[in-house]
C-alpha cells in the first residue's frame, strides 16, 4: 500500500505528468461500467438541416450552453461547424473559451450576460459578448480604450417581455446616451428572447417583436446600424416564422426535441443512454424491492437490476414510475431509483439475460420489438422540460460519438 502511495505521489510531480485545473467528465477509455450516452453525429446533422430549411434565409447560430444540452459542447460544435453552421451560442464565458480551446472557429456569441473582470478574454478568443445593461458598456468601453484595441462589436440584448436580462424599453434612451460617449462599441447585433415560445399564446411572441422594433428604431435613430437581429428559440422558429428575422438560435431542435410543437417535425434525438443488465433474481410474491421496500411483488417476479442511478441523472422522480427498454420491449422501473442502481420489472420480458442492453432514453431495437423513450415522457414523470432531461446526464456518464 504504501509503496503504490509512493509511487503515484512520484507520478504527479514528474513534468510530463498532465495537470488536472478542472474535473472533467468521464472518457470513453476509462470505461469499466457500460453505462454511457451515445451521441448519433448524422442526428445533429440532420437536426440542423431540418433547422436551416425551417429558418430560410435566416442565419442559424446553434445554442450550445451547458456542455451542449448534456451531449458534448466541444464534439458537438466540432459536429456543426463542419456541417457549416453559421455560428453558435454560449451561455457562460467559460464555455466559449472551453470551445474556443478546443479549436472552434466558428463565431461564437456569450449569452448570459456576465464576465466579471473577464473583458479582455472576450476579444482576445475573438467572441461576441451579449450586452444586457448599461454599465456595462461604460466598463466594456473603457476596458476596450485600456487594451488598445480600437473597437468591440456587441450584440445588444433588449427586455421585451421576458424580464430576465436586457434592456427595458423606457430605460432605452439613457442607454443611447452612454453608447454615444462610447465610440469603442459597436452595436452590430439586437438581441431579445421569447416568453411565450413554446408555451401560451401565440400573439405573445407578436407583442415581443412588436417591442423589438420599437427597440430597433431607437437605435437606428441614434445612428447605430445592427446588422443582425435575432429572437427565436426552436420553438418560436418553428411556430412562428415572422420570429426567424436575420438570425435564429435553436438549441433543443438541434438535440432532437421538438418543444411544445403540434406540427410534425422530422428531428431525431441525438442522445441515446445505454446500460446493461448486472443482476437478475427471481422474487416470490410478497418480496419487496430497493430503499424503503416501496415496491412488493404481487406475484412470482423477475427483477433486472442496472448499474445507472440518480448520480447518473435518472431522476428519482422515476421511481415506480418510468420505464427502460429492454429486448425492444418497456420494463417497469420498480422501487426506488438509488445513487448507482435501479431495478426493473422483467417479468413479462421473455428470456432477459445478464448483459442484456437497457435504454433509459432512445430507441431500441430489440428480439421482441422496437420502442423509445422520448426526453418528454422522462420529463413528464419529473413533473419537468426535456431540456432538463438531457442537461441532468452527469458527468461520469461518458459520451460515445458515433456515426449512423
Ligand atoms: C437557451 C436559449 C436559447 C435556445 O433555446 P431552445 O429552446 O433550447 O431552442 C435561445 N436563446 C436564449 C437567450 C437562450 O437562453
């Protein structure tokens, strides 16, 4: 023991020993578990396609916060950009200098609004910062003056409805008036966002870029030329195409999710979670099952038991509630789903064996059929959106990319 101490404290001082700043997720190469997320690369293709005949001559900058929606922000922008994508969207400055280090040229506009002391990381990895207020760009402006640089671009976000981040109609004017004293900014972009996409009333979103072009008008009269204005989410894009105007941002259609939309879309889900069968034991009726016996057989049952739990980002919520496939048929998530496990009911699935594959989201093909658990259905058990689904998948799930 104390030898093998030794020997690993020698390993990390050594200089070609790689020094670790942040934790990263799982790799591929240090799988032992076959638990993983399988991201489909010609999924994310044809998502954006479908995204790009849906937004006609709109640009189309894909939004790529929270590691990707959980598939992989540096494979996923890799993906995209060869596709030919125009660009994509970051919520956190720290997520675009992660792409932006891992060799994405594509351009890249910061959302979220805050960069801390961070100005000069924002030119110097070349991205378009969101401008939400207006100290803001007094202490860009200088920043900009202080670094010698001669001017910064700027996407401009405005307040029409969402009450979240921007800049509120009536306070418009005095923002004007520090833009003026700031000749070092450009505002090249006019941003807002929809409340009322996905959900509620479609004569919602109108009333937004109602807002908007007053907004723009403002703006315009003080002499500023946005060249790009850009609004939509997926599902203001594909429910209302007046929302398309220079530039739209979707981020879960490109996943595969159409959000709250009646109409057909041709999107394939781009994530796949995969595990296999690790147990199998034969319960007689009246047997219980997991934490706090919260499930009890009614009869002689076949319980599966498989290495992907809560840590994983199966919701707890799906306790003898969900489902996972397996041999192509849906087994019965039964007791409660624990830390690293959970345990179905394969009673009524003929001749499951140990190392059987289990998907927890996706579709599988199986002996007995075919079926597929959508981020909906999961979402619907948590009582919550399948953009929460697919960010929850944590971080020692490793991603597998693969090619159709
Ligand atoms: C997350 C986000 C989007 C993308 O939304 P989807 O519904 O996933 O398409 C677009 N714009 C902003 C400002 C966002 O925060």
């Amino acid at each position: 023991m104390a030898s093998l101490q030794d020997s690993s404290a020698k390993a990390a001082l050594t200089p070609t020993a790689p020094r670790v700043f942040r934790p990263e997720r799982a790799a591929p190469s240090d799988v032992v578990r076959p638990t993983r997320a399988e991201i489909n690369l010609g999924a994310l293709r044809h998502n954006l396609r479908v995204v790009q005949r849906q937004a006609g001559s709109a640009r189309v900058f894909g939004v790529l916060k929270a590691d990707g929606y959980g598939h992989g922000a540096k494979a996923v922008a890799r993906t995209l950009e060869r596709a030919k994508i125009d660009g994509v969207c970051v919520a956190l400055l720290e997520e675009a200098i992660e792409l932006r280090e891992a060799g994405i040229r594509t351009p890249i506009i910061v959302m979220g609004g805050y960069y801390g002391r961070a100005w000069a990381e924002v030119s110097r990895y070349q991205l378009t910062p969101v401008i939400h207020d207006r100290d803001q760009i007094a202490e860009l402006a200088e920043e900009v003056r202080f670094g010698g640089a001669e001017s910064m671009d700027i996407h401009l976000k405005i307040d029409t409805g969402m009450a979240r981040l921007g800049i509120r109609l009536p306070e418009l004017h005095s923002a004007v008036q520090t833009l003026a004293g700031c000749p070092e900014i450009r505002v090249t972009g006019l941003m807002t966002h929809f409340a009322c996409a996905d959900a509620g009333p479609r004569e919602a979103i109108l009333d937004q870029l109602g807002l908007f072009s007053e907004a723009e008008a403002t703006l315009r009269q003080a002499g500023h030329t946005p060249s790009v204005r850009h609004a939509a989410n997926s599902a203001a894009l594909f429910r209302q195409p007046a929302a398309a105007l220079d530039m739209v941002r979707p981020g879960i259609a490109l996943f595969g999710v159409a959000p709250g939309l009646s109409v057909e879309t041709t999107l394939r889900p781009a994530m796949r979670v995969r595990t296999e069968v690790v147990a199998l034991r034969q319960l007689r009726q009246g047997q219980t099952v997991g934490y706090g016996a919260t499930w009890k057989a009614g009869r002689a049952s076949t319980i599966a038991t498989v290495p992907l739990g809560y840590a994983d980002g199966l919701s707890r919520a799906l306790s003898n509630q969900g489902h996972m496939l397996i041999r192509g048929r849906r087994a019965p998530i039964v007791g409660v789903v624990s830390m690293d496990m959970t345990m179905l009911d394969v009673t009524d699935i003929e001749g499951v064996n140990m190392r059987d594959e289990c998907v927890a989201l996706g579709a599988q093909k199986g002996p007995l059929g075919e079926a597929s658990i959508t981020a909906e259905e999961v979402a619907n058990h948590m009582g919550s959106i399948p953009w929460e689904v697919l960010t929850n998948v944590s971080r020692r799930v490793p991603r597998f990319y693969r090619e159709p």
